[in-house]
C-alpha cells in the first residue's frame, strides 16, 4: 500500500534561481543551495528537490506540484512582494480548497492550497 509521497524532484537549468526562487517563497534548504548540482527543501514532512539539468534538456508542460500551505493569501502576497507573477490570483474552488498557481523559474507548474474550513474532502 501506498503510504504518501516523500518528495517531488523537479529538473532546473540555473540552480542558483531556482533556489532564490523557493527561498524567497519560505522553502528551507535542507542539503545543496545555490551552487549544488542537487538541493532539497523541507515541504513539511516531505521533501521538493531541484536537479540540475544540461541547457538541452527541455520539457515542456508535465503537470503540477500541490503544496498545502497554512495561509494560501499570505503566501501570495509573499510571492508579489518577492516580484514573482503568479498564473492565477487566490480563489476558492468548488472541491473545497482555496488555491493560487505560480510557475517556477524552469516552467514548473506550482499551487499553493489550503482545504476550505467547511470542506471535507
């Protein structure tokens, strides 16, 4: 059985942004940082890392990374006080979360969450 994910890992072209990027949104760094070839950063009890990839190496749309996080509109203002253009403003979705898109310096879809106090999903 399936117990939960432990980490994310997500390929980045220039690991010094990428990790001003996430450090600006209030990620910890665990292992790496700026000048690594690898970087992980506390996401509660899981884990995101970032892996350097050759400048060749391109993807294009892969999906989304959902974090919960504890105040989904503080967390946006963080990102626009940072200088960071999120995809979507904060708003309340009909499966009972409020969330916001933001897309990483590499083209990484990210959305920030939070479950709705009357929802039970």
């Amino acid at each position: 059985m399936i117990e939960g994910i432990s980490a994310v890992t997500l390929g980045t072209h220039e690991m010094g942004r990428a990790v001003l990027f996430y450090r600006a949104l209030g990620f910890e760094v665990l292992h790496g940082g700026e000048e690594a070839s690898f970087t992980s950063f506390r996401a509660g009890t899981s884990y995101l890392n970032l892996i350097a990839q050759p400048a060749e190496r391109r993807w294009s749309w892969w999906g989304r990374v959902i974090l919960y996080v504890a105040d989904v509109d503080e967390l946006y203002r963080r990102a626009l006080a940072a200088g960071f253009e999120p995809a979507t403003v904060p708003r309340d979705a009909a499966w009972g979360e409020r969330y916001f898109h933001l897309v990483d310096p590499d083209g990484h879809e990210l959305s920030f969450a939070r479950p709705l106090p009357s929802a039970s999903i």
